[in-house]
C-alpha cells in the first residue's frame, strides 16, 4: 500500500514561469518600441542638402505644425520633430534613453521625458538633464516644401 505523496509533481519552479513571463513581456514592448531606433541621420530643412531628399514615408506634418524651437511628437511613429532654428528640421526617437519612456512634451528648446524629468535638447537630442545619460537616437525625415515625411 502506498501514501499519497506531500510534494507536488515536478515541474517548472514558480520564479521559472515568472521569469519567462517577465522576458517574453519585455521582448513584446522591445518589439513594439523599437522601429526606427536603429536610424543615425537626421534631416534638416529647407536649404540643407539633406532636405531636399525625396521622402518616401507618409506625411507626418506640415512645416507650420512644428513650432520654432519647440517640436511635436508623433507617438504612433515614435518620433519627435523639432524645428530648433527657422527652417531647420530635425526628428529624434520619441523612446527616453533613461527607462524607455515615451517623451511628454516639447517646450522651451527641450524634450521632456515625463517619467523622470530627462531633458534632450531640441537642436541634437543631447542630454540637457539627467538622469538619462545619452541622447536621444536621431530619425530620418525630409522636408519637400511645407510636408515633412519619414524618410
């Protein structure tokens, strides 16, 4: 005759499943924030030779849209365009490089990240404050006439 045992059957160790379920989150939201993250270049504007690039991309803006030294944020695109001079076009990721935040706001020549109060300047997308570290990756757009598009 044999007694039912004490110990459960084996079988995945409760922190496996919860660190599988954790990665397999992490990797989902990696997956889902990261196009356009790997771009380097950014366009300028009118007068520039990266703005007169023709743009492949669907329209983001009108030039009138972006506010000199200021921006606006394209959240579905995950991008940030700014104009930091008259004329001047520039597009950075919408990502915050301290904790992966999507940027808040543009105002007063900055990037505000509202998760932990990051600033990135709007004329390179450097860190003007902390606590993130490094800038803001550049995004490719172009600038025919009053359109700005993704390149």
């Amino acid at each position: 005759m044999t007694s039912p045992s004490l110990h459960p059957a084996a079988g995945p160790a409760r922190r496996t499943v919860v660190a599988a379920a954790g990665a397999a989150g992490l990797a989902a939201a990696l997956t889902a924030c990261g196009s356009g993250d790997d771009s380097s270049d950014t366009g300028s504007g009118t007068g520039g030779s990266d703005g007169s690039a023709q743009g492949g991309g669907a329209a983001l803006a009108k030039t009138a849209d972006i506010p000199e030294g200021g921006g606006k944020i394209f959240k579905d695109q995950g991008v940030v365009v700014t104009q930091p001079t008259a004329g001047t076009y520039k597009a950075f990721s919408a990502k915050c490089t301290h904790r992966g935040c999507s940027v808040g706001s543009v105002a007063n020549g900055v990037i505000l990240c509202p998760c932990h109060n990051s600033e990135f300047s709007v004329t390179d997308g450097s860190v003007k404050k902390g606590p993130a570290t490094q800038a803001l990756p550049a995004a490719k757009i172009t600038v025919s006439g009053d359109e700005i598009k993704l390149a």
